[in-house]
C-alpha cells in the first residue's frame, strides 16, 4: 500500500501539471470556459462499502475474520479551481460521504485447538463517514457547443470515521480518485455537471475496541466506492 509520504510528491504535480501544459498552444476554447477562478458544489449517490479486516484478540487463543457491507450512501462536495485556457483545470475539494446499514459479518477462531474452533456471528453497527480533502486535475474536452465531456484525477487525506458493529475508530489515510463526467453550460458564468466517480481509501490503519468482545484491537484495511454524482460550477 501507498505509504502517506508518497501522497505529497503526487499532489504537488495535481497542482503544477496543468499550469506546465497551459504553456503549449491550443485551439481558441470557446468564451467562457476557460481562464477563470470557479466554485462547485455536488451531492452524490454512492455505492454501498464493503470491505473486510482480521484482528487477533488474544494473542495465541482467540481470533477473528470481519467482513463489513453497508447500505447505499450519500455525499456532498465543494471545490474551489481555475481553469485554464487550454482545457486544464485544478481544484481543492472537500468530500464527505456516509454509509449507513452497516453489518459485520464474523468468524471467531479458538486457534489453540486443532482444528480451529469456530464461532459465526452477525453485528449491526451504525455508520461509516469519510472526509477527504483532495487536490484534484481535470481536462474539459473542447467542443463547439454548450456539452463538454471531461476526466479527472485527484489524490489526497482522508478520515475514516468507523462504527461496524465490531470496530468503532477514526483513523487517517489517503485518498484517491478518478473521474468522468459531462458539463453543461448553462449561462455565461453558470454550468451544470454529471460525473462517475471511482474512489479509494488506503492506508486506513485503526486503534479501537472490538465491540463484541471489548479488547482494543488494530487492523489495517482499505475500501473502495463508486458515485453518481451531480452538481453546479459557477464561474468568478
């Protein structure tokens, strides 16, 4: 997994990459889309999470194999960008996203027999939450009329807020995304957007209480989401 110090490097060229292709000369953009500071806001539906983590509670005794799902969720975004006059853009964006539904499903394992004992169980958690702050890049395809098609990249930090029935911890990690979409250009200085957008958080490394059983427990896991998601960008 991509250690938190690599995130740096990368996010430093999310920024400075279309400022260095700006340079090159391109096709005149259409007025309007280009050269100017903007702020955007989206809400979005998001593909239930599910992801799964071991843990050992007693060292040599008693484990455990977790696998979480949780329902449909929701999210919402502000960015603050500029686009540049070749179809570039960048932006800062903050995304929440939460998920409610959650249920654990558990294995607990007495490791001292042989074979391994095994216990099933089902927990009901309450909600997963995620915040990220992403730096993001996109290029807005030219075109003629009021449509544009785009893609985009970003990569950032994210809090993981975890409450799964088994687990209840917030914990740091990274953030990264792409994305496509279409722009449609309402007024001069208004455009309406829809996008797919693919997300993972990695590196996500928790310190809690295994709420089963209430041994402090750490585990690392990583999971990925896909949202629909659409929203306004007005131009200044």
């Amino acid at each position: 997994m991509m250690p938190i110090r690599c995130i740096a490097p990368l996010a430093v060229g999310l920024v400075l990459a279309p400022s260095v292709f700006a340079q090159d000369a391109q096709p005149p953009q259409p007025s309007g889309w280009q050269g100017r500071w903007y702020f955007s806001a989206s809400a979005a539906v998001v593909d239930g999470v599910e992801y799964s983590y071991d843990d050992v509670l007693i060292p040599d005794l008693l484990t455990s194999s977790n696998t979480v799902t949780t329902d449909v969720g929701a999210g919402i975004e502000t960015a603050v960008g500029y686009a540049f006059s070749n179809g570039f853009r960048t932006e800062a964006a903050l995304t929440l996203q939460k998920f409610d539904g959650t249920k654990t499903s558990t294995v607990f394992r007495l490791i001292d027999q042989n074979p391994p004992f095994e216990i099933f169980d089902t927990f009901t958690g309450d909600r997963i939450e995620s915040t990220a702050l992403n730096l993001n890049a996109y290029y807005d395809f030219p075109t003629s009329g009021s449509i544009r098609p785009y893609v985009g990249i970003g990569a950032g930090i994210v809090s993981v807020e975890v409450n799964d029935g088994v687990l209840n911890a917030k914990d740091p990690g990274i953030s990264l995304q792409a994305m496509a979409g279409l722009s449609f250009k309402a007024t001069e200085d208004l455009s309406l957007y829809v996008e797919g957008r693919w997300q993972e958080l990695r590196d996500l490394r928790t310190h809690g209480f295994d709420l089963a059983t209430s041994f402090p427990i750490t585990v690392d896991f990583d999971f990925s989401t896909f949202s629909v998601r659409s929203g306004l960008r007005a131009t200044f």
